[in-house]
C-alpha cells in the first residue's frame, strides 16, 4: 500500500489494526505517523492513549503489555514502536 493509498483507507474510517510505515522519504513516513495520531488519538487523551517506543531501548514484554491495554477515555489507543 502506499502512501495515498493509506490515507485514504484512514480519511475513510477503516483503519487497519497496525501499520507498517516504511521508505526513504522521512517526511513522508513522519506525516504520515502525525495523521493517524491525530486521527485517531484526542488531544485530550493522548497522554493515556499513545506510547512510543525505540524497540532496542525497550524488551518486548513492556511493549506487549502496552499493546494488549484497552484505551482510556477513548475508543482507540496507538502504540509507537
């Protein structure tokens, strides 16, 4: 999928479960990542519902713990890894 491809998928209100934003341009990748945030996540919640993570600064437990956690005041929560 590219890049127009998956706005448009998120701009039409089904989202996938998880996303793999990947590629050269990272303009395009951080774009990309603010717009399902921002979707996605209130402002209002973000401080329960998003987490991001460096993957070799964290073992997988923590971040599976995150993943399974249900959202806070919110339908949805996002994981950054």
């Amino acid at each position: 999928m590219n890049y127009t491809d998956a706005l448009r998928t998120i701009k039409n209100g089904k989202p996938y479960l998880v996303y793999a934003v990947m590629g050269n341009e990272d303009y395009l990748k951080a774009k990309a990542i603010d717009y399902l945030v921002n979707r996605y996540v209130s402002k209002d919640t973000r401080d329960f519902n998003f987490d991001v993570f460096r993957a070799e600064d964290v073992n997988f437990p923590t971040i599976y713990e995150r993943l399974i956690s249900f959202p806070m005041m919110s339908e949805k929560r996002c994981v950054l890894i």
